[in-house]
C-alpha cells in the first residue's frame, strides 16, 4: 500500500467512526408510517433542460412523449425560486409543472443550489452548491414547493452527489451531514404532499477517495449507519456506462485496464448499490437511475478515455434498458436517460456529447440514441 492510499484510508476510517459516534440508536429511528409507493420497473424518461425557454420546453417534452417515455427529470434550483429568504419567484416553476402535466408526463424534480443568501463556505465562481448555512431553510423550502405542487409532482430528487466535495461547497462529503438534509426535506415533503415519492440524492460513481470524494458504496453504507433507512422512498445512483457495454458485470469489468480496472466503471455496479440495500433490510424499496447514458466526447481528456461513437451509444442504451427489464425488475424504478440538452450548449461543454439531440432550436435535430430510443419496444 502506498503511503498516499494509507492516508486516505486511515481518513475515510475516521470519518466512519465520526459517522457511527453520530448516529441515531435503531430506537430512535423508528419507520415513518408513509406507504412505500411502487412504480412501474423501469420507468423510462430523460432529463431535460424546460426552465428558461417555454417554447422549447415545448418542443423537448413533445419529443419525450413522442418516444413513449413517460418520466422527466428537472432541476429545480432553489436559487433560482427562493430570491431572498421568503420571497419567491415560481414564474419558472409554474410554467414547467404546467407544461409536463399538459403532456402527460411523470414530474421528477431535483431539488439542490443553495441561495447565495444562506451558504456555508466560501466560493469564487458564485456558482457552486453545497449544504446551506441553516438546515431549517431548506426544510421550509421543501415544505413550501410540495405544498405549492401537491398532487403534481411525482417524485422529488433530494440533493446531486453530495459524495463528491464540489457538490459540498468544496467541504470534504459528510454522509452524517446529508442524512440530516435528507431526513428534514423527507418530513417536510410528506407533511404536506404524502403521495409525492422522495429519491435519495443520486450518487457519483468514483473511485477517488477522501477529502475529495467518498466512493458511492462506501457513501452509501455510512448513510445507512447515519440513520438514513426510513427517509428515502427510492435510493439515487448515477450509472454512466463509461465504455463497457451495458451486461458487462462489475468483476469483468475490474479485470480490464482497458475498461476502466474498477467496478464502478461498469453501469451494472448498480448492482453492488442494490445489494448494500438489501443488506441493510431495505429489499422492499425501488432504484431510482437519476443519471445514465454514454458520451461519445473526442475533446475532453477526463472523458476521452471512455468515449464510444454515436452508433453504439445508442446500441448500449436501448441494450441498458432491455437488460434493466429483463433482469432487475421489480425493484427497478425509473431510469433517466442524458439528456435533451439546453439549446445553447457547444462542443466545449462536456455535457454536448451525452445529449441524445443536437442543441439547437428552432431545428430539431436527434442523434442516433434519441432515435433508437424512440423505436425501442417499451
């Protein structure tokens, strides 16, 4: 072991036992009388950027529809509604909740980007997101756009990767700190809006270790030891394919330099998150893929690595779906395909090469894996 792995084990091994001092005995988190809800197995749907141009928001849930998926998933930052403390602007909201009822789709919103008026921790760029300065203002926000959206939202996403310390406002990730966010948004939501579902945040795939990142498995255990068990409705991952396709399992793929040498760069490392589930008695519930697609980037050196050609991205996600089906029902959930870009992305956004269209407007212009999607026997 080199001396730079002992560091970060020794690291990750006392935030652990920081974890298990912190949290709650098994009495004192007894399981909220909520109803466990079902959805079907999988759920297709694809996230989509509807907030700032109704006409093409227009276009984009047109084109979910239109390909038989019956989800969407869409930020809803809490920056951008909450202007000041009480003081909202839901003109954005409003329209996109309105517009994915009008289609007849199921509403996943995220739920994350705490205001500038309640931060934490420092940030140059003004644009980072992390836990907010007081827990209490988050929660009456959660409280406040579940009553607001009663009855039309489907599902809400409780936070973005928060093992990784950029989505913590650059503070190393604390699962303890999460599970209190997670569990103050959880009650609140279900205070006011029970049928509405709660999805743990999805979690980053990674295998950089401690105080830049927590592994996804190693997140999810702590989250478990923190108490976390009885407020999610669905747990959050993340499965990007990287660039071995769909079947492939964890152990082949930690068997190939060429793919990647880790578990976690296959998309079925799912599976390894399931099985933490179970372990922890939580087989009942449902996975929610918050993220999952292939990129198909020649320009970013952090993505090249693994980038496939537009042909076989959609090859692997129709195969992801049909091996998701065939093999992980029931407790399968909704599965979120990348993305329905926004419109003014260009080729140095890593983000342009996950798309399923090109992003333009007023011309609609599909990739491959839009269109195999689309023709995909759902």
């Amino acid at each position: 072991m080199t001396r730079r792995t002992f560091l970060s084990t020794l690291a990750l091994s006392l935030l652990l036992a920081g974890c298990a001092a912190l949290m709650p005995s098994p009495l004192a988190v007894a399981p909220l009388p909520y109803p466990r809800a079902r959805v079907e197995s999988p759920g297709y749907g694809m996230e989509a950027y509807l907030w700032w141009k109704p006409e093409i928001a227009t276009r984009d849930l047109g084109l979910i529809r239109s390909a038989g998926f019956g989800w969407v998933k869409q930020t809803f930052a809490w920056r951008d509604i909450e202007l000041r403390k009480g003081k909202y602007d839901w003109s954005h909201a409003d329209t996109v909740v309105a517009l994915t009822q009008h289609f007849g789709l199921k509403l996943l919103v995220r739920l994350d980007r705490d205001p500038y008026w309640d931060r934490s921790y420092q940030d140059a760029s003004g644009i980072a997101t992390g836990p907010p300065k007081h827990l209490r203002n988050f929660t009456n926000f959660c409280a406040v756009i579940a009553a607001r959206y009663r009855g039309k939202v489907a599902a809400y996403q409780v936070w973005n990767e928060p093992n990784l310390a950029r989505e913590w406002g650059g503070k190393p990730p604390d699962p303890v700190e999460y599970v209190a966010l997670l569990r103050g948004c959880y009650l609140a939501i279900k205070s006011a809006d029970p049928s509405a579902l709660v999805i743990s945040a999805g979690l980053a795939p990674t295998g950089n270790g401690y105080p830049d990142a927590m592994p996804d498995t190693q997140y999810l255990e702590a989250m478990y030891r923190a108490g976390a068990q009885p407020y999610f409705d669905l747990l959050g991952v993340h499965a990007p394919g990287f660039k071995a396709p769909p079947e492939m399992s964890p152990d082949e793929v930690a068997h190939s330099p060429a793919l990647g040498g880790q578990r976690f760069f296959a998309f079925r490392a799912v599976e390894d998150l399931r099985a933490i589930m179970v372990r922890h008695g939580d087989a009942d519930k449902q996975v929610a893929i918050l993220e999952f697609g292939w990129t198909t980037d020649p320009i970013h050196k952090t993505y090249a690595w693994f980038a496939v050609d537009e042909k076989t991205k959609a090859d692997y996600m129709v195969r992801a779906y049909q091996y998701a089906k065939a093999h992980w029902r029931p407790w399968i959930g909704p599965m979120i395909a990348l993305s329905l870009p926004e419109y003014d992305w260009k080729p140095d956004n890593e983000q342009y090469w996950w798309a399923l269209i090109d992003p333009s407007y007023p011309k609609t212009v599909t990739r491959p894996a839009y269109d195999a999607l689309k023709n995909m026997p759902k």
